[in-house]
C-alpha cells in the first residue's frame, strides 16, 4: 500500500511491485513491475530497481545504482554509489539474450563500495566487504575484503566493518565491538561476545 511507504513525487512506481512498510524512496528513481523490496530500505536518487530484483529488509542503495534482473539481495545490504551490476556475460546490441540473465546473490549484510563492478554470475558472501573501485569476477567468501581490478582478497572484516586481524589460534575480536570471530579451513565463522554463542 502506498501509504506504507514514502516515494518523492519525482519517483516512478510501477504496478505490480511489492514495497515494503517504511522504505524511501528518493528523487528520479524507478521501481519497476516485478521487483520486490523489503522493509526499512532507502532508495537513493536516480536508482533502477529492475524485474524480478528482490531486496531483503534495511538494504540501503546509494545514489546512481542500477540494479538489474537477476540480482537478489540479503537484509541489511549496502550498495554504494554508482556501483554497478551486470546479467549478461556477452552483450551484444545486435543479439537479443533477454530470458538468458545471469544471477547475482548479495548475502546479508555485505557492502559494495562505491564504483564498484559486480560481474554477473558471481555471488558475494554474508558480510563481505567489496572495497571501492573493485571489479569482483569470481565469488566472495562470507566476511572477506576484498579489493582492486580484478578484486582479490587482502583480510575479512566483521560483522560492524572492521578489519579482523587474527591471532595465530585463529580468533580475532572485532575491535569496534568486542565480538569474536573464528578462521577455520578459509571460512569465518561469528562467535558473538561470548565463546558459547556460536552462530
């Protein structure tokens, strides 16, 4: 119901998508037929939300994104200014290959960084820290940082953003919040304060 959202009068809202209670939606943005957004989410200024796009609940799109058909996004995604996403890996004017998208999964709480080029068929891991600029061709781990063209990874990040360094037994505090990490065979695994509060 529209009364359950605010969308600037600028905005363009097409039947049939579904817009979830307390999202925003600013100036010149474009929600289209099919699209699926969360609740609490904030839509910036000359944004395309296009068919079939799901965003989870608190997913925060910056200024001049386009997010397009077959992208998914968790809860409590950011995706920054400008960054950018694909579905088809051969584009060609000339060659129709609608009904050929690649898709594109965004896990809960990962941040693209602004300008950064996310390559159809790769998903990005839960917390994953995508630096500015990067161009990711290959998929995130849960919680990794990664950087650069094309992106690799230089360290994890915890849940509030912070870089982990981890001890040689394979913890790490989060030192914005005091809470525990563990690395084991290549993945994070997010302890909350207390050793017994494994996720």
């Amino acid at each position: 119901m529209a009364d359950s959202y605010f969308a600037h009068e600028s905005a363009v809202i097409d039947p049939g998508c579904s817009i979830g209670d307390g999202t925003r939606i600013w100036h010149f943005s474009h929600i289209m037929e099919g699209a699926v957004l969360g609740r609490g989410c904030n839509i910036g200024q000359n944004v395309v939300i296009s068919p079939g796009v799901v965003l989870g609940d608190n997913v925060k799109v910056q200024n001049n994104v386009s997010v397009y058909t077959g992208v998914t996004c968790g809860d409590d995604v950011f995706l920054g200014p400008s960054c950018v996403f694909t579905n088809v890996v051969n584009p060609r004017s000339s060659v129709n290959r609608r009904g050929q998208y690649a898709s594109t999964k965004v896990g809960r709480g990962a941040t693209i960084g602004a300008n950064a080029t996310v390559v159809c068929g790769h998903d990005i891991g839960e917390w994953a820290f995508i630096g500015a600029g990067a161009v990711i061709t290959k998929d995130v781990p849960d919680y990794a940082l990664v950087v650069g063209n094309p992106a690799r990874q230089t360290g994890w990040m915890s849940r509030a953003g912070y870089r982990l360094d981890f001890a040689t037994d394979g913890t790490a505090v989060c030192p914005g919040t005091g809470e525990r990490y563990v690395l084991r065979d290549g993945k994070v695994t997010y302890c909350g304060k207390e050793d017994n509060e494994h996720k």
